[in-house]
C-alpha cells in the first residue's frame, strides 16, 4: 500500500493554501478537498432579495439624494431633510426605500375628491379621482397631476424599472408600470409609497 502523500502548503500573500497535486483532477472532476481556498477567509453569502427590497431600492442606500436634486426647485440638506420628515418618511423619500405591502396608510384609501400631496414638501401629485384597486399592496393611479411627477430609468434590484419622483423636490415616490391591462384609460399604475404621500381634502381636511 503507498504511502499517503503529504499536504503541502504554499504561502500566497501571507495565507496558506494546499497545493494541487496534479493527479487531483481525474477525467474533468476535481477531487481538491473543500478547504484549498486560503484558510480564514469564508466566501461571499448572497444578499437577501427581501432585505434589499425593503431597505433601498438604490445601490448607494446610506447615501441621501441630495447629490441628485439640483435640478429640482425645492433643495434642502440631509440635515434639513431629516429635521422635517420623520426617520421613515427620510428613508423612502430621500433614500428610495419601500415601505412593506399592505402596511400603507393609503391603500385602501379611496375618497370621492381631494389631492396626494408629496409628503416632503407638500407639492400636490395625484387627484383622488386617478386612484383605483390594483391590489398590490400599495396605492395606485392611473396618471398623476400634469407635470407633477418625473421619470427616471431604475436598474437596480437586477431589473429595469421607472422609478417616479416629485418634481419639486426630487422625494421619491415609487414605480410606474405599464401595458398591466388595468381598466384605466392610461393603461398605467403608479405604485407609490403611502409614506410619500400626505392627503388632503376638498375640505382642506387630512
């Protein structure tokens, strides 16, 4: 019976790791023990979907937008942002999070009249008469007030979408999906956060 081999270990940047022996690799199967990566260090474990979809839908999540709201009327620091919006408001309208389904304020909210307004700085979004039922989880509306609301290309979460914005200050609000067959007369539903959001009557009542 031969002799069995023994383990020989080669430093590469300070770290030991088994060296292959060539017959270890029989017919296109590796047979390296699971320990050959450098000792100490554990691979990479894959971010949760659910945690990313609750916590930011931006790759930059810690960061505020205040980088990206020059363009928009209403601009205040992060600091200002956060002495004005309640820690969840400053998440999802400065931070692009999401609020969980079925937990918003506003989703089985439906008045015959009244405005959304953007919950940062109040700037009117969407009538009352443009909500309907998707049955989402979050409100929907099938259009918002004219020139109300922006459009940008979001391709975070491994997919494209079109995130909505206010054009006033830039908060975000959501998502605008089309072609859903919805029986709408814009075939669209703007699936917006009810954290983002703040409604006021004809009456000028909340």
């Amino acid at each position: 019976m031969r002799s069995a081999r023994p383990l020989r270990l080669r430093p590469i940047n300070n770290l030991l790791v088994q060296s292959k022996p060539a017959s270890s690799i029989l017919l296109g199967v590796s047979t390296t023990p699971p320990f050959s990566q450098p000792l100490g260090i554990s691979p990479a474990k894959p971010m949760s979907f659910l945690s990313n979809l609750f916590s930011s839908s931006s790759s930059s999540a810690s960061k505020s937008s205040s980088s990206n709201n020059m363009s928009f009327p209403t601009q205040k620091s992060d600091d200002e942002w956060r002495a004005v919006l309640s820690p969840e408001q400053f998440r999802i309208l400065r931070q692009k999070g999401t609020e969980a389904a079925g937990t918003g304020d506003y989703n089985k909210h439906y008045p015959n009249q009244g405005v959304y307004n953007c919950a940062g700085c109040s700037a009117p979004l969407y009538k009352a008469a443009t909500k309907f039922d998707s049955g989402c989880g979050w409100p929907a509306y099938f259009d918002s007030i004219p020139g109300a609301v922006k459009r940008n290309e979001d391709t975070t979460m491994g997919m494209t979408r079109i995130e909505i914005v206010c054009a006033n200050c830039g908060g975000h609000l959501g998502h605008v999906f089309k072609g859903e067959k919805f029986d709408t007369p814009t075939d669209e539903r703007h699936c917006v956060n009810s954290v983002s959001l703040k409604f006021k009557g004809e009456d000028g009542k909340e």
